[in-house]
C-alpha cells in the first residue's frame, strides 16, 4: 500500500472510532507496578496527585500516561467502562420497580404519579400539536399553494 494511500486508511479508521474507544483486550500487561497503582488509585476516585503519591510517582508524570500512554489510557477508559456497567445494573434493575410503583400508585387514583408520568413522557409539555385543516377544500388549496 502506497504511503498515501495507507495514512487514508488510518484517517478513516481513526474518523469511524469513537472518541476514547479501546480495544477489548487486557491493557494491563503493558502497564507497569505504578502505573498499576496509579489506576487503581484514580478508579477509585483519588485526586492525580493522590494517586500519584500512591504510585511513587510525580503528578506530572501522571498527567504525560493519561497524554500520551495509550495503554494507560485505554486501562483507565476500560477501568471506567466497567465501574460504569457495574452501576448501571442495579438501575436497570430499579427502573422496573419504578415503573411498577408508578403503575401501582395511578391504579390507586394518584394524581401526582399520573401528572409527573405524562410530564416525563412529554405529553403535558405545554406545547399543543397544531391540528390540519378538516376541511378537504381548504386542504386542497394548501397542497396546491405548497406543492405535494
């Protein structure tokens, strides 16, 4: 492949790849112990510079890996993809509950449920949707004046 020819295709996979993605693979060989600790320290919410003493390591040096390091930044985006997928399921779980409870709460007349579900929903969002003309001759006159 031309020298052209192959930066286009790498241009292209770039464009298709969503911003931050990482490949599904275990980053973490690639990682050093303080690089490792580091991680951990930043997944589980520490400040860089937190994380960096952590890690034996100046913040600054912290602030290149999550620059430059692709490895360490894809073990950071995965790190946070998972903690993300862990919360997110308990959520799902809740949102049927939720939906039950709401269900429950109207079949027992309440208003305030049934009112805060059309709301959520958008139907009493306080924008009327505008109706067509009923009558067929005026309907007509406004296809011709418009076009089909």
């Amino acid at each position: 492949m031309l020298r052209v020819e192959k930066a286009e295709h790498e241009q292209e996979e770039c464009n298709q790849m969503p911003q931050n993605a990482t490949k599904n693979t275990n980053t973490e060989t690639a990682l050093s112990a303080a690089q490792l600790q580091v991680l951990n320290g930043l997944l589980a919410g520490e400040t860089v510079t937190a994380a960096a003493e952590a890690g034996g390591v100046d913040r600054s040096t912290v602030h290149r890996w999550l620059k430059d390091d692709f490895a360490f930044q894809a073990a950071l985006n995965q790190g946070e993809r998972e903690l993300r997928d862990a919360a997110q399921s308990p959520l799902n779980k809740s949102a049927t509950k939720a939906a039950e409870t709401v269900a429950h709460a109207m079949d027992h007349g309440d208003l305030k449920a049934a009112l805060m579900l059309l709301r959520g929903l958008g139907i009493l969002s306080g924008a009327v949707a505008a109706l067509g003309p009923d009558e067929p001759d005026v309907l007509r006159q406004e296809r011709d004046r418009c076009g089909p």
